[in-house]
C-alpha cells in the first residue's frame, strides 16, 4: 500500500522540528509521498523540505491548520491520505498501525492519545468533554475528537472538503462527517510525545471555538438531538409554570404560551435543519460538491527548487 500512500504535514514555522522528523519518517515508509503545506512560514521551513527531498506546498501567507489540510488533499495522488503534525508529537512508527486498519476495510483510523499525551490537565479535561459532546451527536464512542494524527480513503476524505473551517479543527469536522455519512471509524491508542517548538493553540480562545465547532457539526449530523432537548425543556418549564399559574391564580398566562410556542418553535427548526442536512451529505455522495469557499492561491515546490508553479 504504501506506494499509493501520501502522508501530509501542515507546518507553520516548524523548520527545527522538521530536521530530525523528515528523515525518520522516510526511513519508515520509502516510498510514500511526503507532502509538507508551508502555511505562511517566516523560518526556513521550506528549506529544510527541500533539502530532505520532499513536496513542498506554500501559501503565501498564513491561512490556517484546515487551510493546510485542505491544500495537501488536493495535492496529493495517493489513494490513502496520513495526515500527521510537524511538531514532532505523532510518530512515524505508528503509521503501519494505522494502515493496517485501512487495510482491514475501515474507511479512517484515528491515533487516539492516552492521558500522559496531553499538554496539560485542563487541555486533558476539555478534550474528554468534546469527547463526550461528540460521542452524543453521533451516537458512536469518539475517543479523541481532536487528533490530527490520522489514515484515511482519499476519495471519502475529499468528499467534506467543503465542510472543513480553514482554521481549527478540522479533525472535529472530518471525524463527525465520516460518521454522519456511514463510513466507518477506528481508533488506534498512541502515545504522543512533547512537541518540538511552541504551540499555537490558545487554550481559552481554541477551546471555545472547538465547543462551536461541536455543536455547528452537530447541527450538520444530527441536528434533532441538539434542538429536541431543548424543545423539551422550553415545554417542560411552561408546562410547569402553566401547572402553578393555574393553583395560584386559575388562569393560563402568556409566559406559559410563550414557552409552549417556543418549544414548538424549536422542534420545527430541528426538523427543518434535519431536512437540509441530509440534502447537503446525498449531494456530496452524489459527487457534487457544494463549494462554500474559494480555493486558495498557493505554489507548489518539487524537491528541486528550481522547479515550481502556480496552482
């Protein structure tokens, strides 16, 4: 499989990082076609990608983590897609593990980090409670929702490249995606190591925005089980302030009709929404793709520098 396998790595200023990877992971897998999307570096990424003989990908300015992704997808040849972290935390021995369950029939592996992989207790806390948001919205058990460290079938994959946000996260979107649209999941235990340079998540800004980023592909999965608590609880709580009006002063309030038709109101919206989304997913099978952005402008670079161009 592996002379059909591109492996791709968004970098943003990783060029330390790079020298030591790049050469491991060629040694590991010869044949694979290497891929690294240069988002907007301003070291020497570009170099060191060239100098170890690999595709380099640049965009001329900093676009983001799914922007990368998304330029490495449409870059690549292989039929199976790894995407990996330049940082140094995924390790290229752990890519046969993964393969191997593509091998087996599954459409993705996921490499699942265990406790001692996370940066810090409260990223550990945040990432168990996406899990678990996630785990609800699809109805499968999502073991680490956000894990760039993947394998995937390259035709499924390009599928919801429409879907992804140019920045954070992608894994979030791709994951919940392939469950929305039957294709099966596998998570594969790993153990990341530190990361090699500086991290450029925010904790408190990322982490709000991955919450979004939830319940915005949670509303593209399975948007009843988001609306329909909530319909609930707005009928719940007029019916209860109906119930008290009615011993207290015998009469039916416009508080309570305004929560009863709330309720309702909600309910209608996730059947709506139910409705659209499965009209987006049946026109991606059907290949045709609802393109919500532009495709950047980006320059692509062989392991010779003097050959490149604009794609």
């Amino acid at each position: 499989m592996h002379n059909k396998l591109s492996i791709i790595l968004p970098a943003k200023n990783e060029a330390e990082g790079l020298k030591s990877f790049l050469p491991r992971l060629r040694k590991q897998l010869p044949l694979a076609e290497i891929i690294v999307v240069n988002d907007g570096s301003t070291d020497n990424t570009a170099e060191v990608c060239l100098a170890n003989g690999v595709f380099v990908v640049t965009h001329p300015y900093s676009m983001g983590n799914g922007a990368a992704v998304k330029s490495g997808a449409r870059h690549a040849s292989g039929e199976i897609l790894v995407f990996m972290d330049a940082d140094g935390q995924h390790q290229p021995e752990d890519i046969p593990r993964l393969l191997a369950h593509i091998e087996q029939g599954y459409d993705m592996a996921v490499g699942a980090r265990d406790g001692d992989s996370q940066a810090s207790k409260a990223r550990g806390l945040g990432n168990a409670l996406y899990n678990q948001l996630a785990s609800y919205m699809t109805g499968h058990v999502i073991k680490d929702l956000t894990s760039g460290f993947r394998a995937v079938r390259a035709n499924k994959f390009r599928e919801f490249l429409h879907l992804l946000p140019n920045g954070f996260s992608y894994p979030t979107t791709s994951t919940m995606a392939f469950f929305r649209s039957g294709y099966s999941v596998i998570y594969e235990p790993i153990t990341a190591p530190k990361r090699i340079g500086k991290s450029h998540l925010n904790i408190t800004k990322d982490g709000f925005r991955f919450l979004l980023i939830i319940f915005k592909i949670g509303t593209l999965h399975s948007p009843l089980k988001l609306f329909l608590p909530i319909s609930l609880a707005f009928f719940g709580v007029g019916l209860a302030y109906y119930l008290n009006t009615l011993i207290s002063v015998g009469r039916f309030t416009n508080m309570s009709a305004l929560l009863l038709s709330t309720s309702v109101l909600i309910f209608l919206i996730g059947l709506v929404s139910e409705q659209i989304t499965s009209l987006i997913y049946n026109q991606g099978n059907t290949n045709t793709p609802l393109q919500l952005e532009e495709q950047p402008l980006e320059t692509t670079h062989s392991a010779s520098p003097s050959k490149q161009q604009v794609a």
